[in-house]
C-alpha cells in the first residue's frame, strides 16, 4: 500500500514542527529588522521576549535568496526531513512573503 502526501500537508507538518521547537517564529509573533554589512544585506527574525542570540530564529540573506535558520531548529528539520528541506523552504516562504531558494544554518 503506496501513502501519498501532499505538498501542501508537508508544508503544514512544517509549521507544526517549528512551533514545537519556536512557538513564537511566526508572521504574528515574530519581529524582524533589517541588517547591513556593507555589501549584503538580510532580515532577522526574532523572538521579542528572549535576549540575544538564542531569541533569533533566522536569517534571510536577500541577494543571495538564503535562508539561515537557528542551528537547533535546522537540526529538528533536517532529522525528519533529511537533505531535502524543499518544504522547509516552501514553509518560510509562505509564511514570510519571501523568495529563499537555499537553506542553511
């Protein structure tokens, strides 16, 4: 017996594993500012209730279209997802209106 999933119901079990490890790494809770180095520029979200680093979520680097995620939630994802983190990039996408088309940590 052959089970399919749909992409779409991928993409959901996404955003549930990310609220279990980030709860607040969301369109609603999360804030975001942006960040220049010189020659690149990115977005940080964050959680505005924990302080420094361990409040970030991730980054998205815009002209090189990255998405950077926190090392922990990358390690959760990259355990049930494997090499292939299509969904998780089609999650972010989705749920920030961005464009990544890579994803490290």
């Amino acid at each position: 017996m052959k089970i399919l999933i749909t992409e779409n119901r991928m993409i959901e079990l996404v955003g549930h594993l990310v609220s279990e490890v980030f709860p607040n790494f969301n369109r609603e809770d999360a804030l975001s500012m942006s960040w220049s180095n010189g020659d690149e520029t990115y977005i940080e979200y964050y959680d505005p209730h924990i302080k420094g680093n361990k409040g970030v979520f991730a980054k998205y680097w815009l002209w090189k279209e990255e998405l950077q995620l926190n090392r922990e939630l990358f390690e959760t994802l990259e355990g049930h997802f494997g090499d292939d983190m299509t969904y998780v990039i089609d999650w972010f996408n989705n749920e920030f209106d961005r464009d990544a088309e890579s994803v490290t940590f």
